[in-house]
C-alpha cells in the first residue's frame, strides 16, 4: 500500500469517526433536554417538506383514453351511485391495517467424510534401480517408496428459527398519484407512555381498486412498503448498546 492510500484511508477514517461524534454529540444534547420530562412528540408535518423527501418514480405504462359512456351514471371503479367516497386524491386519507405474521425456519446440514491413500513402488528401472538404491538412504525399500494416506471428517448443523408478529391499525395520507393512477400513501403514529416513545411509520404503493368500499386497505396490497415500528426514551437507550461499543464491535477482528 502506497503512502498516498494509507493517508486516504486515514483521512477517511478520521472523517468517519468526527461524523459519528457529531451525531454522538446531537444525540446527547437532544437526551439531555429531555431530562425529567421524556421524549417530546414530533409535530405534525406535511411529509412532502420533510428533509430528504423524493417523489416517487416508477415505470409507467402508456397513457390510454378513458372509454365515452354516454347516457351512464356510472363511471368505472365507482361504488357508490352518487358518489365514491374512497381515498382517491392528494391529501385523502384511507384506513392502512398493518398485518404482519412471518414465521421463517432454517436448518442445514452438512457431513463430508473423505479418506486417501497412495502407494508408490519402484522395483524396476531398466536395470538402474541398483544404482538408485545406493543414492537412496539405507535401509530404503524399492518395493514401497512411498506410502500416503490422509482422512478428513466435517460435520456442521446449523438452524435459525425466527417469529415476528405486529397487528395494527392506522390511518395513512396520499401524498402522490402516480401517472397509472397509483396511489403514494405516507402514514405516521406516535404513542408516548410515561418516558418511553413508540413510533409506527408506513409508506407505500397502493391501486385504487384495492381500497375497500370501507376506504381501508390491508398492508399486504401495499407496493414497496415500508413499515418502521421502534420506539426512543429511557428503555431504549438503556437497551441500547453505546455507539463506542457498537463501533468497536464493527472494527474488532476476533
């Protein structure tokens, strides 16, 4: 390594650790103005200002014309005869049940069993082998000049089971629609008891024949969906490992 690459990974290193600091340091300050009275709960906000926030593109079919239905009070995907009183606009908000029970198990096994064995003679060699048997140390047999033999024994098991269950109900708002009709949805929970802050975010894609005439809409009908569901106050931060102990954590080789 070149002392141009040492000092860039040196460089980089610093600037990674500085960064961590930085955000160690707004992390306290951000706990140290909540002493006494807990985690304040976030305002309410218009998720298209938010920091960071991109519109979403997806690959869009192309545009087809409406069908003229003349002489009808319908019109399609209405189920209602005056009037649709689903979520279909930007701002609506429809009813998101969040569902999610994934049972996942895993087992693996692997036996290997492998045994070897070589032998090597050189009784005759065109009438040369007197002449190698004196070249050869004494006491060495022509008959069996070399005899190998190896065995190698593997056995490993491995079995991982994991269980996740979060049942809930939730109001989202459309913050987009899509050039296909799509719907972008965005919705967000907070729930502050005593000192501790439970958080319950979920973004997503949705059809509009998918909301039901109840204007709910049950998670697994959700495209790209993201559903964040943790919590921040006193019980997470002590179940929480410290960013030094999860650093050394990530750097420590053994």
């Amino acid at each position: 390594m070149s002392r141009h690459d040492s000092l860039s990974r040196l460089f980089r290193v610093g600037l990674s650790l500085a960064t961590l600091g930085g955000m160690s340091a707004c992390n306290t300050l951000s706990r140290m103005s909540e002493v006494g009275s807990g985690p304040e709960i976030s305002r309410i906000e218009n998720p298209t200002q938010k920091q960071g926030y991109q519109p979403i593109s997806m690959p869009m079919p192309q545009p087809v014309a409406p069908p003229q239905n003349a002489n009808s009070l319908w019109r399609p995907g209405a189920r209602a005869f005056f009037k649709d009183q689903r979520a279909k606009d930007v701002g609506d908000i429809l009813t998101i049940a969040v569902s999610i029970a994934d049972n996942a198990s895993l087992t693996s096994q692997l036996n290997n069993n492998r045994s070897s064995k070589e032998n090597a003679q050189l009784a005759n060699l065109a009438g040369f082998e007197n002449s190698l048997a004196s070249v050869l140390p004494s006491g060495a047999n022509l008959a069996s000049l070399a005899n190998l033999g190896a065995t190698s024994v593997a056995l490993n098991n491995g079995a991982t089971t994991r269980s996740e269950t979060i049942n809930v109900t939730m109001a989202a708002v459309i913050t987009q629609v899509l050039p296909n009709g799509n719907l972008v949805i965005s919705g967000r929970q907070e729930f502050r008891v005593n000192y501790e802050m439970r958080e319950l975010s979920i973004q997503g894609i949705i059809r509009p024949e998918d909301i039901s005439s109840s204007n709910s809409i049950s998670s697994e009908k959700i495209a790209e969906a993201r559903v964040y569901y943790g919590g921040r106050g006193m019980v997470s931060d002590i179940t929480q490992p410290r960013w030094g102990q999860e650093i050394f954590d990530i750097v420590f080789p053994f």
